[in-house]
C-alpha cells in the first residue's frame, strides 16, 4: 500500500467480502461470539485482512474503549454463561442474515442480468 492509498477501514473489508462491518470487527478483535461462525468465513475475512494490509484505527479503538467500559458494567451484572449463550445465538443469527442478504444479492443481479438480456433480444 502506497502512502498516496486510503486506509484499508473495517468498511472496505465488508464491502469487499459481502459481509457487514460487525463481522469483520468480531473475527478481526476475536470478540466473544467469533467461535459460532463458520471457520471459512473467519478465515476469509483474516486472509483478506493480511492480503489488503488492514491496520486498526487506533482513534477509533480508543472511541469504541470508552463506550465498552461503560458496558462492562452492566454485562458482569449477567451471568457469564448466560451472556456468552445470548452472544453465541446472536452471532449466529447474525451469520444467517448474512447469508441470506448474499442470497439475496446474487438473485438481484440475476434479475438484472436477466433484465438487460430480454430488453437487448427486443
């Protein structure tokens, strides 16, 4: 990456892979959570992190720290397993939505392809 080359951003990873920014965050922080994704994914969005030359944003860690702390609180008043239950199912619903939104994505650009063929046959 040249110096003249914007930042590789937790944004442009998710746009390149399909997958949101949450995501990327939690497989590249190893959030809580991270071990309900599939491996693939884990290991595509960590492969594409080393090959694109994503660096935090130390800024922006720093921000995130803040608003952590003053969620931690209310998080240790859960119980830990409980907690980490709750994350896991959420971790995988989100992984489902996923999934779906690529689904969903791949059946517009049909739809679109299919679209500009009839209208170039009429």
């Amino acid at each position: 990456m040249t110096d003249t080359a914007k930042p590789v951003t937790l944004k442009t990873l998710s746009e390149h892979l399909g997958l949101s920014s949450a995501t990327i965050s939690i497989v590249l922080n190893n959030a809580p959570g991270v071990e309900a994704m599939k491996l693939a994914t884990r290991e595509r969005v960590q492969e594409a992190a080393a090959r694109l030359g994503y660096r935090p944003n130390v800024h922006a860690r720093m921000l995130g720290m803040r608003s952590r702390n003053s969620k931690q609180v209310d998080a240790s008043q859960d119980r830990g397993e409980t907690y980490r239950t709750k994350i896991e199912e959420r971790m995988q619903r989100l992984y489902e939505l996923e999934q779906e939104n690529a689904k969903l994505k791949q059946l517009v650009a049909e739809l679109r392809l299919g679209n500009a063929v009839r209208a170039s046959l009429e």
